[in-house]
C-alpha cells in the first residue's frame, strides 16, 4: 500500500501524454491521420521533448537523493540499471529491422554500428530513415553518460548552489552553436533542402536537443536544493499547467503547428523554438509534482499503463504501424480512421508483448543483482 502512495500519478498522466503525441505525429507523416485529429498530430512531434524533461528530472532526482542518502554517487550502479533499463528491449528492435527487412516502414536503414553506438542521430542520413526515431535514446544515452560525471564535479566541489550558473551556461552554449549550424548551412540552402538541413543539423543532433533535459535538471534542483521556491511553485500547480499550456500554443504557432514546416527554418524557431517548449514542459512537470493540482491528484489506470508501457510502445511502434497499413490495408477494405484506430492499437499491444517478454525480465534480473 506504501509503494502504491508514492507512485506520482500526474508523471504518469505526461508520460502518457507523451508517447500517444509520438504516435499521432509518426502515424500522420507515414499514412496520414484522420481530419478531425490532423491538427493536433501535427504538433505530436514535442512529445519526444516531453519525454526528455520526464528523464531529466527523474534521474536527477534519482542521482540527487542517492547522494544525499549516502554521500557518494554508485557509477557502477547507475549504469548498470541504466543498462538493464534501456539496451535489452533496444537491441531486440535493432535486431528484427536488421533480420526482417519486411517490418522496415522506411526506405533504408543506417548502418548496423551508429545504432549500437548510439551515434545515429549525428550526421544522420534523411533518406535511411528507418528507425530514425532512435535518434532520441541517442540524445538520452549521451546526457546519461555525461550526467554522473557532472554532478560528481558540483558535488566534489561544493558547487550545487552554482547549478542554475550551470544550466544557463550549457543552454547560452546551445544557442550559440545552434546559431552557427543555421548560419552555415541552413541560411544559404533555399526551398525544400532548407527543411531537410534544418531537421539533420538542428532538429537530430545530440548538442542541439539537450534544453529538454536541462528543463528537467532545472526542475529537480529547484525541488532538491531550492526549498523556498519550491514552495511558491507548487502552491499555483493548476496556474503553471495553464501557464505552460498557453507556451505551447505559443509553440505550436512559432513552429507553424509542425517541426515539418517551414517556419523551423527560420531564425527565430531554430534558436528559440525548443527552449520555449522545454520551458513549457518544465512548468508541467512541476504541476504534475504539486499536491494540491489536478494534474497530480487525478487518478487513472490505463494513464498508469500507458506510462508504463511508453518506453517498448515508442520503440515498436513504427513497426506495428508499418504492417498495420500493409497487410491489413492490402487484404481488407477499411476506412481510414478504422485503419488509424486499430494500428493505435497494434502499437500498444506491441508494446505490451516487448515489455512482457524482454523488458520486464530485464529490469527483474537488474534488481535482483545491484551494485552497492
């Protein structure tokens, strides 16, 4: 029952959240979604963003309270749950696109060695796009490398009252290499060819992406270290989720609904347009982290299962799409929207097979051996 009370269900409602944005995006840009969700889909994109605040404050938090708890951070064991939690169910996919060519949704596939070591997303090629939604563990994968080593400097060195200094300094960092990257390749690039850079050089790449993951750094050294503020935050968790809510149409706006446009080519959004959503998603965080919101108090099962199961459902999902619309759409007359419906679906309970089957006994067999 303990376990039960603790288990923060408003983290759960943005994690679902954000693998079904995931899924509205992918299943629009290869097949096309539904009019009355075409809108909506077409931001599904920032669900990845999401994604990145949850991890960055989660393992934060997690790294912060062991500290804490015992003065030290354990490398040994936060790799290895790192590595029980992410690569068994990420080599199984990796494995049935290299061994099945037929479940491939794209046009090709990178080589074998960028996917094993998690360098997919740098220089990646845009006309091999199978899989191509890895590129995000790329993103994850490198900030959980880096993260430890970090924290053990500020922790070494007495310096987590400096931590905001050195959120703003890595995020005025990104600005400035994001600023050069569109000045060299995506300002002199006209018409289609500005986009397709724009979303090899800005949008992939590991150093372009990390403001997610600051956000959520931001978030648990605010909750962590930062006890006065902290209090002033969660008191307005309802305020903060319009708050961010209205960024996001901001976003949505800025971006012209879609990563997709060309208004990701300008200036301005390349710069400014992923600091804003993370900002945004930063703010949802904490509503979800404050007792007294909505958000937090909401209870709901299938939001929890979800939650769950976002992590297989992200990784098979463009697989079970794929087959969805290929051999259902080839051997039974269906409507659009029946085909959407069921290959939604599919990807759940593709994900709830992954899970079942590798990732569950994977994170059994972490526990059952940790490092101390």
């Amino acid at each position: 029952m303990g376990k039960q009370n603790k288990r923060l269900h408003g983290l759960d409602h943005l994690r679902s959240a954000a693998i079904i944005l995931v899924l509205l995006f992918h299943y629009k840009v290869y097949y096309g979604v539904p009019e009355w969700i075409n809108s909506f889909s077409s931001f599904g994109w920032s669900g990845v963003d999401l994604f990145f605040v949850l991890s960055g404050y989660l393992i934060t938090e997690k790294l912060f309270s062991e500290h804490e708890k015992t003065g030290r951070i354990n490398f040994k064991g936060f790799y290895w749950n790192r590595f029980f939690r992410i690569i068994p169910a990420y080599l199984t996919i990796v494995l049935f696109y290299y061994y099945f060519p037929q479940l491939r949704e794209g046009r090709g596939l990178q080589p074998l060695w960028k996917f094993l070591t998690f360098t997919q997303n740098i220089s990646i090629d845009m006309y091999l796009n199978t899989f191509s939604h890895a590129w995000s563990l790329c993103v994850e994968e490198h900030f959980y490398l880096l993260l430890p080593m970090v924290l053990y400097i500020i922790f070494s060195k007495k310096l987590t009252n400096k931590t905001f200094y050195f959120l703003a300094i890595v995020l005025v960092m990104g600005l400035i290499i994001r600023y050069s990257v569109w000045e060299i390749f995506i300002q002199p690039a006209l018409g289609r060819q500005r986009l397709i850079l724009a979303i090899k050089y800005i949008y992939y790449p590991t150093y372009m992406r990390m403001d997610g993951l600051l956000a959520g750094v931001a978030v648990a050294t605010i909750f962590r270290y930062c006890p006065l503020l902290k209090e002033k935050m969660v008191k307005h968790g309802n305020f903060l989720f319009l708050i961010s809510v209205f960024l996001l149409f901001i976003a949505y706006f800025q971006f012209g609904g879609s990563v997709l446009s060309m208004k990701f080519t300008s200036l301005g959004t390349s710069l400014f347009g992923f600091p804003l959503i993370s900002f945004a998603y930063g703010l949802m965080v904490i509503a979800a982290l404050s007792p007294d919101s909505a958000l937090y108090k909401f209870q709901f099962r299938p939001s929890r299962m979800l939650a769950t199961l976002s992590y297989s459902i992200y990784l098979i999902h463009k697989i079970t799409n794929h087959l969805m619309n290929t051999k259902l759409a080839d051997n039974f007359t269906m409507r659009t929207d029946q085909i959407f419906l069921m290959s939604l679906f599919a990807a759940v309970l593709g994900g709830f097979a992954l899970y079942i089957i590798v990732e569950k006994p994977f994170l059994i067999l972490r526990d059952r051996y940790k490092f101390n």
